[in-house]
C-alpha cells in the first residue's frame, strides 16, 4: 500500500524506509525504497536499504545483487561495502568477503566490528598469521573486545595451540564471571580436556551443564574428561545422557561400549557396539566388539574379526596391536611376532612396535 504522505521526493522516502526498517516493518519499508527508485533507479540509499532488508530476512544471494547494484554507481560506499561483505559471509564466501572488507578497510582502518570480521574470514580460510594480526589490532583498540578475544581462541583451538586459546577464553571467563556464554565455559573445557588436563575441565563443562542440562558439548565433554581419567562410571552416566536425544550417534554408542567393556558388563558392550554397526561401518565398534570376544575366550572369533580389519586397515596401529594381543593371549606368540613385523611403523611408534615384538618372543 502506497502511502506519499511522507512526501514525494526521493530523501523523504528513503528517509521513511529507514525508519520502518529500523522499526521491523520491512514490507512497508520495501515499498517506501521501491517508491524512491522508481523516481531514481540509481539512488543508493534505497539500494543499500533493499540489500539491508534482504539481508535481515535471510536473503543474502538478494543482498548481493542490490549492494552490487549501488557499488556500480558509488563504488566507495561504505553501507554497501558492509553489507556486500556480510552478505558472502553468509554465503561462507569467506574469500569473496576478505576482498569486500578490505576495500572498506582502505577508508575506516579502526572499525572493529569490520576488523573482527576480517578476522574472522581469514580463520575460516586459515590464514592464521593474517587472522592473527587482525585480532590483535582490535584488541590494541578495545583490548577488552569480546568477539576479538573468543574468535583469537578459536583460531589458536584450530591449530592445536591450546595454551593460547584457553588464554583467551580464561581472560573472557574473568571478564564475565558466571555470566559468560555458555560457549566460552564448554571452550575452556575442551582446551583443558585437549592438554589432558581432565581435573581442570570438567568444573567448567558442569557451569555449562547447570545452565543447559543437554548441552552436547558439556556432556560430551564431561563424559571424555571421566573417561580419560579411567572412570567408567560416571563417564556412562554421560553417554548415555547423549544417547537419550540421539540414539543413533554410533560414535556416543561406541564410546558407551567402551565404558560398559572397562565395567566388565560385556553384553551390554556387546549390544552397543553391534547398534552401532547396525548404524553403519565403524572401526572401533569393531575393534570393540572383538575385545569383547577375547575377553570372553572367543580367541577364534576375535582372530576372525581383526583379521578382516587388518586386511581394511593396514596402516592403522591399533588394528595390529589388538590382534597380536590376541594371539598372544590365545598362546600363539609367534604369530603376534608376524603380525606386528608386518606393520608399517616409523619414529616413536616403530620403537613401541619392536618392544611389543621383543616381548612377545620372549613368551
């Protein structure tokens, strides 16, 4: 519905689409920047503002078009440029982005919400030292910036550098106390969890679980950290917990296998692991499965099983390990011996591999 009571002219328009769109009444908005450009099909504040509703309504491939639309008339606009780039971030263009936000970067070197995109955009494309020095540069403006600090710990978690990025998370945990998102507290979790400091992790995935009882992440990760200090128990409440929203992970009823095999219950191991076979192809339900054989003396079934998987994965150490294993335990040393000689092992595992060896012939 046409309404020209705010006027004729192309400001007032592009003035009233403003302020609907501002206001969330985006149809309304529309027509007011329809209305404008049918009086100038090149004005860009109505071009810019058609992009800035498409963009908010989840349209980005329509965002492009009108920012690239006002670009070919005003190729400095800032708006545009800003909307253009968030646009093919949405797409997870991230490149087409980075090129976008340095063209708006060459006119405001010190917007740090531009900044801390282009970060972000470099992370997604690892280019870490780029990424890395677009953080930084935020944080020497706001160095309490918290987009700045929980995406600088994102990038050191994708390299591994887990020292860095708990550095990173601890700082925004200090910032926010209790408060923080919910992400951060499962963030410090896993960096702690990473560096095997299981103790230190799970305070932070239970901050997490109090506030979101099926947060997958803090069960998850609550769940890892018992296992990984050899607390089956606890470690299958966990699991299980998982298992109650997603029956059908194969990896979570794996890893409840595992838990049931340390507990001794071995047909519940059993049922586990074959659900997750049932799932779909999985090595360690596999591998699962024919420890729960040679625990229970099955040697041939086992043998049978890991053999099979040895012929699947021949460059995979623990296939061989746990089928020497049971050849030894089956009395049949020698065959252990054959097995591990004809692994592939280099570096610290080939030294682990002739000290298996050496003790198997010594049986």
């Amino acid at each position: 519905m046409s309404d020209r009571s705010a006027g004729n002219d192309v400001a007032s328009l592009s003035r009233h689409g403003y302020q609907l769109l501002k206001s969330g009444e985006y149809e309304q908005s529309i027509e007011r920047f329809e209305e404008a450009l049918e009086l100038e099909p090149e004005n860009c504040y109505a071009l810019v503002g058609l992009g800035d509703i498409a963009r908010k309504q989840g349209r980005p491939k329509d965002a492009v078009a009108f920012y690239h639309t006002c670009l070919e008339h005003d190729p400095q606009n800032a708006f545009a440029l800003f909307g253009l780039a968030d646009s093919y971030r949405a797409l997870r263009k991230h490149q087409d982005a980075l090129k976008v936000w340095e063209r708006y970067l060459e006119h405001d070197d010190r917007n740090v919400a531009v900044l801390t995109r282009v970060a972000d955009a470099y992370r997604k494309v690892r280019e870490k030292r780029k990424s890395e020095e677009m953080y930084r540069r935020v944080l020497g403006i706001e160095e309490e910036n918290p987009y700045a600090l929980i995406g600088l710990g994102h990038l050191h978690y994708d390299f591994r550098e887990y020292e860095q990025a708990l550095e990173c998370w601890l700082r925004m945990y200090k910032l926010r106390g209790r408060g923080v998102d919910i992400r951060v507290l499962t963030s410090i979790g896993n960096s702690y969890r990473k560096l095997k400091q299981f103790d230190e992790a799970i305070p932070y995935f239970t901050r997490a679980l109090e506030r979101e009882p099926d947060n997958f992440y803090a069960l998850f990760g609550l769940a890892d950290c018992h296992r990984g200090l050899n607390e089956p128990q606890p470690s299958l409440r966990y699991w299980n917990r998982i298992l109650e929203h997603d029956p059908q992970n194969k990896v979570i009823l794996t890893r409840a296998g595992d838990a049931y095999r340390s507990m001794g219950e071995l047909e519940e191991a059993e049922r586990c692991y074959r659900k997750a076979l049932d799932i779909g192809d999985d090595l360690y339900a596999a591998l699962g499965l024919a420890i729960v054989s040679r625990t229970r003396g099955e040697y041939a079934d086992s043998i049978s099983l890991l053999e099979e998987l040895r012929r699947e994965h021949a460059d995979i150490y623990r296939v061989f390990a746990e089928l020497a294993a049971t050849y030894a335990q089956s009395g049949r040393p020698g065959d252990a011996v054959e097995v591990l000689s004809s692994y592939p092992a280099q570096g610290t595992e080939g030294a682990h591999v002739r000290q298996l060896i050496e003790r198997y012939r010594q049986r």
